[in-house]
C-alpha cells in the first residue's frame, strides 16, 4: 500500500498579499523559508521513498530547500499544479469578498479528474512507496476530496508546510 503525505509549500509574497496565484511562480517570503526550515525537523521523522511535487517554482523551491536535508529523488509533475484561475490570475482575493470564477478558468471537474490521475498514478507506479507530495492548498484539499468522496468545500484548508497523511 502506497501512503502520501501532502505538503502545503511554504507562503509566499504573493499568499501574504492575498493574490490568487495559479499557476504564477510565487516567491517564497522569509517566513516561508523559516516554516519549511522548521518542518524539516517532523519529516525527518518519516522515511520517504521520494518526492513528487508540482512543477510551479514555489513548489519546487520548497523541495530543494527540503532535499538538502532529505536527499530523496524528486521528480516535478504538472499533475500537482494549483488550479488554473484563467484570467482571474492575479486577481487579490481577501477571503470575504466572492469572485466570479471566469469561463477560463479550469473546472472543478476537471481538478478532481487531475487529482483522480494522480492518486492512480501513485498507486500504480510507487505501490508500496511512502511519499512527500509537494503541492498546493486547494490542490492538496482537491486530492483528499477525491480520496475521501467528498467535495473540496468539506476539506477543511491546509496551512503553509502543513503536512496531511492518505494510504492508498
């Protein structure tokens, strides 16, 4: 049985400024690279196989400065990438106030057949592997409302270098 253990990247300016990001690089802040410093120390604990994470430089800053004490291979997908929020990219959302979700921006639906891919993924190539999946906050919340059948409003969100178990 595969297990994963998804990991928020640590904040960003952006995440500071309340930008929704995307797609968008991101540029870790101080206290992001003090939270990830500080997570090392519990994923220490744990005895990864590897670490699969999204090809978005936020992420795989956050791998690299991670790897340098796990020395795990590592291997970026596209499959971890942050929703797509199409010309709302950039937008500054302060958590109170909706935004309409434009027609180009990617669908629910499609997120949850991404996350789908990816846990098969999982399963099929790393089946007894235990892995650190460095991704997204609503990503991370789209893969554990796959895994739990649930929608992803019912997963509670995940803070910065906040780490979730799932076995597969």
């Amino acid at each position: 049985m595969a297990t994963i253990y998804l990991y928020r990247h640590g904040e960003t300016e952006e995440n500071k400024q309340h930008i929704l990001q995307g797609c968008m690089p991101g540029h870790l802040s101080e206290e992001g690279k003090t939270q990830i410093a500080a997570s090392i120390e519990n994923l220490k604990t744990l005895c990864f196989d590897r670490i699969l994470c999204s090809d978005i430089q936020r992420c795989k800053d956050t791998a690299l400065i991670i790897n340098k004490v796990l020395e795990l291979p590592i291997t970026y997908t596209p499959l971890l990438r942050e929703r797509d929020w199409g010309s709302a990219t950039g937008m500054i959302v302060d958590g109170v106030k909706k935004i309409r979700i434009p027609d180009d921006a990617e669908t629910v639906a499609a997120m949850k057949m991404r996350a789908q891919q990816f846990l098969d993924d999982v399963r099929s190539n790393y089946p007894s592997e235990t892995v650190l999946v460095i991704s997204h906050g609503l990503f991370c919340r789209c893969i554990q409302a796959v895994f739990h059948h649930v929608e992803i409003a019912d997963i509670v969100p995940m803070k910065n270098t906040e780490t979730r178990k799932l076995e597969l």
